[in-house]
C-alpha cells in the first residue's frame, strides 16, 4: 500500500509541470478556401506560353500554430511559436501548380521560434519574417483577409523580387517598445550549403525601425543578402521598403509602400533581357485603401513597377514595367468568420513576368511565372470563405 501511495506521488510530481506548462500553450489556426479562376494570357511568346484560364478550390495561407510562453522569473519569460501552413484543399505540401510550396507541408513551415524575452527586449531563433510588409495599419489585405494581391506588397516580382520574406536560420533581436517605436534587427548565415574547398560566405542581415502609435504606422526595412557560391542558398539581394499607414474612422485605413530592390550581379543570363554579372535594380510603390461599413469591409489597392535597370540596351523601359490592381470585399459573420470576393489583376511589360505566387495561388509551372512567359497578364476572380480559430 506504501509503496503504491509512493507511485502515485511520483506520478503526480512529474506531471505537474507538464499540466502547467500546457496552461501557457495557446492552439490557433486559420481555415481559407476559395473556388476561383486563374488566368496569365497574352505572353509573347503566344498561345503555346500562356495558362488559360482554368477553376481551381484553392488554400490560401491557411495554417495550424501552437505558440506560449513561461514565466522564469526577474522579468524573463521564455516564448515559442510553431506555426505551419495546411493545405485544406489537397492535404499535401504544393501550391496550385503542383510544385512545392515552402510554406506549407510539414511542421514549422511558417514563422517559428524559440526566444528569451525581458526588459532588454527579446532574442529569438527560427524561421522568421524578414523584411516582410503584412501589417494590419499599412496594408493587410493578401495576408489576413483575402486570397491573394499584386507582388509588389511583397517587394517585387518578376525580374527584380524582394530579398527575402518568412526565412528560415535566423537569429533576431527586437528592442524593447518605447512609445510605439522598436527596432529588430536579424541576421541569417546561409552558408550551410557550402561545399567542400569553398568559403563559407553567405550571409544575411536585415534592419527595421517600426512605429505604431495613434492613428498613424510607419515602418521601414532595409535588408541585404550576399550570395553563397556553390550551394542553392539566397542570391545576392538588397531590398529597401517604406511603409505609411493613417488609421481612421475605427478599423479603416490608407495605406503606401514603397520599395527599391535590387539583385546583385546575376549568375546567369535571362535570355534577351540581361547578361551574366549584370545588378538588375527595380522601384515599385504600392497604395491601397481598406474601408468599413458596419459588417461590410471594401477594399481597393493599385501598384506600379518602373523601369528595370540593368537590362539590354534592346529593352526599353515600359517592357520592364509591371501594373497590379485588386478590388474586393468581405462580409464579416463574426469576429471569426468571414466571405469575400476579390478580382486581381497584374499587367506585364513585354519583358517582365511578375506573377501572384504569394501562398502558392500561381498555377505556373515551378510555381511563378517565367521568362517564357513575359509580357502575360495575370488575373484572378475568387469567392472565399475564411475561419479564425
């Protein structure tokens, strides 16, 4: 009898800190789905290089997460967060065009760390959001109300794309929050695939200065990434991004973003339009307006991309250009629970061949369009539905 009593108070003694430390863990996830209509015509290389147009029931940044935090004490905590991206439309790991989708699959796809926090600010490595423009007071649209939106929210596309966005092997450091001001800054060693004999030189580091305070959100990135010889790591990038946000009347806001992004002497040729070792450089800004009406949100975006620099003396600056434009609007049931419809349309210069690829929506091959596919104009119809939980 003794000896049983010991058991159970054994027992009981290992389990508690695992009741306790399930009290600090908080599951979450989202559900969005929708049946729409994908289309990239009017390549240049004709009718053999286009993707007519096609229905599809798509997933759209639908994810699972565990995320907590334990009080160790003197003002520390300690944090996590595991988050993965689920494809509720297939159960696998691709995008709509059956290649690989990075972000969804297996566990820790999306953003997901381990951090010390405290009254210093908070450290943390993981796989984590590098210059990344989602926010809900400059522009939210593609990230956590809709489907999808123009590449250039997200820092580009086509030829010239953003450096980096949810990356993975990062250690970062996020300043403690002084009236509404924080700084973050992040380094990314990329040098894991470098072979033998070869130095391992690649690296990543990113700066932010976020402000958020009142009616008014600014945020600015600059980020650049040096290339890892040999190994299948991130090119050699650099990116800059401005962000402005005004909040008004409650929830709804204006907002602009602004990038410069460049990559940093290209490996290899793209055929009939820039030669090895050239830098290719690429400004875009984007404005976009999120308005409420009780239960109604409505929601309008339009973004322009210049001129390429860099190119071959036989481009001119309008076939490097590229035009995005989303209209749409949702009906909130709930808090929760949400259906939305959006139209989004991209216009290619002759040269370029920007895509929406957020989350996978691209049904290009490889997952975005390509340079067969230059000069194509994307579009994309949609009716959604999604859940928060």
């Amino acid at each position: 009898m003794q000896m049983k009593f010991i058991a159970v108070a054994i027992a009981s003694i290992a389990a508690a800190p695992v009741f306790a430390q399930a009290s600090n863990v908080t599951l979450y996830g989202r559900a969005n789905l929708t049946f729409d209509t994908y289309a990239a015509t009017g390549s240049l290389g004709g009718a053999a290089s286009d993707y007519k147009s096609r229905n599809r029931v798509s997933a759209n940044g639908s994810r699972l997460g565990f995320k907590g935090s334990e009080d160790l004490g003197n003002g520390l905590k300690a944090n996590f967060q595991i988050e993965s991206g689920v494809n509720f439309d297939t159960g696998n790991g691709n995008g709509q065009s059956g290649a690989a989708n990075v972000s969804t699959g297996t566990l820790a796809s999306r953003q997901s760390f381990l951090g010390l926090a405290g009254h210093f600010g908070e450290v943390r490595m993981g796989r984590q959001e590098v210059h990344w423009t989602a926010t809900s007071r400059t522009n939210d649209i593609a990230a956590n109300q809709i489907n999808t939106d123009g590449p250039i929210n997200t820092g580009g596309g086509g030829l010239v794309g953003g450096p980096a966005y949810r990356t993975s092997n990062v250690l970062s450091y996020r300043t403690p929050l002084f009236s509404g001001f924080r700084a973050a800054a992040f380094y990314i060693p990329t040098s894991e695939g470098a072979a033998a004999g070869i130095d391992p030189n690649g690296k990543g580091w990113s700066v932010q200065a976020n402000y958020n305070n009142g009616p008014f959100a600014l945020k600015f990135d600059h980020t650049k990434f040096a290339d890892q010889s040999a190994s299948s790591s991130q090119p050699g990038k650099t990116g800059n991004k401005l962000l402005l946000g005004y909040l008004y009347s409650g929830k709804s806001h204006v907002g602009f973003t602004y990038n410069h992004n460049s990559i940093d002497n290209i490996a290899a040729a793209v055929a009939g339009i820039a030669a090895a070792g050239t830098t290719l450089t690429q400004n875009s800004w984007n404005l976009n307006w999120e308005h409420y009406f009780g239960n109604i949100e409505t929601m309008i975006e339009y973004g322009r991309a210049g001129n390429v620099g860099g190119v071959l003396p036989t481009i001119t600056g309008s076939d490097t250009q590229y035009k995005s434009w989303t209209l749409a609007a949702r009906y909130l049931f709930s808090k929760r629970t949400t259906a939305y419809v959006s139209w989004s349309q991209l216009a290619n210069g002759s040269a370029n061949f920007a895509d929406f690829n957020a989350a996978g929506n691209s049904s290009a091959a490889g997952g975005a369009l390509g340079v067969a596919n230059r000069g194509a104009d994307v579009k994309d119809i949609a009716i959604g539905m999604m859940h928060n939980f």
